[in-house]
C-alpha cells in the first residue's frame, strides 16, 4: 500500500517536473540518501512553490529526521505535513511512531487510531496502536491490534514478537510459543526469538525444550546473558563419564537429522588462557564475536558397508555466500567421519568432477572398537577423478583426453579417540565418544598450491551411529554444527 502510493507520486512529479526536480525527489525519497543530502533535497522541494505537493515533502523530512533518531524534529515536520493534509495516513503512521518513543502515548494513539480509519488494509498501523497499547498496559487490546495486523499480513514478524511477548508475561505459555516459533521460521537465526522460547518453555516447566532453545540462542549470539545461566542450571552433564568400547555400527538407513552451523573465529587460547580470560570477563564484561555466517543443514545418511552416503540440503543460510552456491549435494565418507568423494559444484550449481580421497598405510577403520586412547596414524592423497568427456572445470583442475586422474596433493594425519562426554546439543544430551582428525598437507587447485592444515572433532553418539556434533578448524576460522532434529528415520 504505501510503496504504491509512492510510486504513484514519483511518478507524477517525474511528469510534472523539470529533470534536475526528479533528481530532488528521487533523494528525498529515499532512507539510503545520506541525511544531510536528503534534508537539503526535501528542503529544496518546500522552496520550490512549482512542487505541488508539499505535504509530501514535509512528511519525508519528519522521516529523515525519524530515521536519525531526532523524533523532536521529525514530529514538527510531520505537524507540518498534517496541517497541509490532516489525513496523510503516512505522516500519521509516523508521527504516532515518534509520540511513542517519546512517550506522549495518548497522542500517539490518537494518531495511530486516524491513520487505521483512513487505511484499513495498510498492517502497519495496528501494529503501531498495538505497540503503543502494550506501553499503556492495555494488554488485551494490544493482542487484539496485533491479531488484527496478522490478519492483514501473516508474515510481519514483529507483530507476532510483540504479541508473544503479551501472552507470555500473562501467563498463556502455548499461545506464547506458538508466535515466536513463527518468529523462527519467518527469521531463522534471530538469537532473541529463540531466547525468548527458552523463557517461555522453564516458565512453562518444559526443561528439555528450554534447554533447546537456549542452546540454539547461545550459538547465534555468544553476547546474550540469559542462555549460559540458564543452560548451567537446566543441564548437568555427568562428570568422569564412562562408555564400553564401540564397535562399528552403521546408522538408520534414511536417517536425517538437521544442524545448526555457525563460522567463528578461532579463540586460539590454551585452556588455562581461556578459564583466566573467562574469570576476568566476570569483572569487565568484553563482547565476545558474533558468527560470520550461520546456517540450518539436513544431513541424510544412506550406509553402505564401511562407507556412509551423506546428502547434503540447505535449509537457511546468512552470509554463506559463494559457499552456498557451491555446496555439493552429497559427499561419501568412511563411517560417516572421513571424506572418501567430493562431487565438486562449480559457481552456477552445476556438478563437476569428483575429487577422490584415499588413505594408505594403516586402514581407517581399525580406529574401531572406539575406546580412549585408540589412534590410527598414517598418509593420504588427493586425486582428480576424470570425465571421460571432460568439462571446462575437469580441464581447468588438469584433466586431458586420455588422463584417468590428477594427482592434486599428500597429507598426513591422524584420527585418535580423544576422551567419553556428555554432551548437550539442541537435539538433546547425549553420552559420546570425542575423536579427533589432524591433517597436515598441500593441494594443488587450478595451478595454485595451498597448505592444507585442520582438525575436525566429532562428537559420536552410539545411541544414533552417527556424530551429533562437530568442530572444523582451519586457519583462524571454527566452524561449529550441533544437532537440532531428528528430521526423519
């Protein structure tokens, strides 16, 4: 409704003025001009008496000002567009929204209230008078503007935040958990959504559910306070814990469970450093780093013999980038840990050759019983398997006609067993096998040749036969995947 108007009016005053007026609309209009330059452009149009409509060009200097933070100001140009048009609904919607910050709530009330009568399709403006109910303590009205604002637009999450917030702190926990769960799925990695779930499940008595959704908070956002207290009392992971040695078994064909995955940076502290950084953190609190992208993965497991099919479906991502696009939809592994194939995927989606990693000497495999302890140390290779009917990419990574395969590099690693922990995802606890995998190494891509040096841990549960959380380290990056369902088995 509003961007219609708008455009109906840029594309009047694109008729009706001269080229270098368009210029001052089209910056007047819009939040990405810087503020001094918008003012300035508004400003012009107020002078110009051949720009007809002022009202307009008053209210977007209440919006430039509103965006700024200065509501003083903002309220008097929006008065000022008011006293040309008394019902401009937009001038109305913002002038209400700047009365609330300020704290004149009948005024802006009384504003919201007008602005609802002139649109009553617009979804804003319910959600303003619920939003300035709710700072009236008029609880059941607020949830009734909200209700109505969903009604008119069932994906505008802050009506459905706000109004979680109102049955929660009235006690109505399901109704709560009901909004803010579709705050998650219209916002998927919003760390205070699923902070807030956390609340409303210990309100509620639910522990296993508050555990998880704080855990989910914890990950998102390692600067919110409330989720490590909380998980310190809601879980007690079971100390010196014991498991009998593990033979191999091979998890549920079909079985698909869903991650939580997010990049940090890498806190290269040894343990000591770190408990001491903590202590001190107690005394002169500094913000810990925030995860450079985050993502929800489905993992589905097809087991065939030692090695393990594992596809890959992203459900959500923020600030993957080109790894999104290039994230192969399968890779084959042996049991699950090490990587055996990679379908590579070029840029546009498209598949492309399969890279091969074998490991000689001491077979993998013999890791198993897991028990404490328990290493296998040996070397491996990279190895480019070729089309028959090579592609641009295979050509590109070396591949000729009559070339089966191209070696790309070596590696040595070792995959040792490394302690028993309980462990809390937000899936659930579980009692796991810690294994650790270091690889030391070059491969060569495209004609240049990179080190390869990382450690991967695996938190391996017997209970599912497969790992329900991991850690990949590789340079100053950690990426880090907890288990959140059970999706299917």
């Amino acid at each position: 409704m509003r961007a219609f108007k708008l455009f109906l009016l840029l594309a009047f005053s694109a008729m009706a003025a001269p080229a270098s007026a368009q210029d001052q609309v089209a910056l007047c209009a819009s939040s990405d001009t810087a503020f001094d330059e918008r003012v300035a452009a508004c400003n012009t149009l107020v002078g110009n008496e051949g720009f007809q409509d002022q009202a307009w060009a008053q209210e977007q200097l209440g919006d430039a000002y509103k965006d700024e933070r200065l509501f003083d100001e903002a309220v008097t140009y929006y008065n000022l567009s008011i006293e040309i048009e008394p019902r401009r609904e937009t001038a109305l919607a913002g002038r209400a929204y700047c009365l609330d910050v300020l704290k004149q709530f009948d005024a802006a009330l009384a504003d919201a209230t007008l602005a609802g009568e002139v649109d009553p399709a617009d979804f804003y403006n319910p959600y303003l008078r619920g939003k300035i109910l709710a700072n009236l303590d008029r609880a059941d009205e607020s949830i009734a503007a909200f209700s109505q604002s969903i009604a008119l637009k069932d994906d505008f999450r802050w009506s459905f935040l706000r109004r979680g917030y109102l049955y929660a702190a009235q006690g109505m926990n399901e109704e709560a958990a009901r909004d803010i769960l579709r705050v998650t799925e219209l916002r998927p990695f919003m760390a205070d959504a699923y902070s807030k779930l956390g609340s409303i499940y210990a309100n509620a008595g639910n522990q296993v559910n508050a555990a998880r959704y704080y855990r989910i908070a914890e990950a998102l956002n390692p600067n919110l306070s409330k989720p490590p207290k909380m998980l310190a009392n809601l879980v007690t992971p079971q100390e010196n814990p014991t498991l009998a040695p593990l033979a191999f078994s091979a998890p549920q064909d079909g079985l698909a469970l869903q991650y939580l995955q997010v990049l940090m940076p890498l806190d290269a502290r040894d343990d000591m450093e770190a408990a001491i950084g903590a202590l001190a953190d107690w005394f002169r609190p500094v913000p810990k780093a925030q995860p450079s992208a985050t993502a929800f993965i489905t993992r589905t497991l097809q087991p065939h013999g030692d090695f393990l099919d594992i596809g890959l479906q992203l459900d959500a991502q923020n600030g993957m980038g080109n790894a999104a696009q290039t994230m192969p939809a399968q890779v084959s592994t042996i049991r699950g840990l090490l990587t055996s194939e990679i379908q590579t995927v070029g840029n546009n989606g498209e598949n492309g050759p399969i890279i091969q990693v074998s490991y000689e000497g001491q077979d993998p495999t013999t890791l198993w019983p897991l028990a404490v302890g328990n290493e296998v140390i040996g070397t491996g290779r990279y190895v480019l398997d070729c089309p028959k009917s090579p592609v641009l990419a295979a050509v590109m990574m070396g591949c000729r006609s009559g070339i089966a395969y191209v070696n790309m590099g070596r590696f040595e690693y070792s995959l040792t067993v490394e302690k028993v922990e309980d462990v809390h995802v937000p899936m659930g606890q579980y009692m796991t096998y810690v294994v650790r995998y270091r690889e030391r190494g070059t491969a060569s891509f495209m004609g240049s040749t990179r080190a390869r040096d990382l450690e991967t841990k695996w938190w391996i549960s017997p209970e599912l036969g497969f790992w329900v959380k991991r850690t990949n380290i590789q340079g100053d990056k950690i990426a880090i995947l907890q288990a959140m369902d059970i999706v299917a088995q």
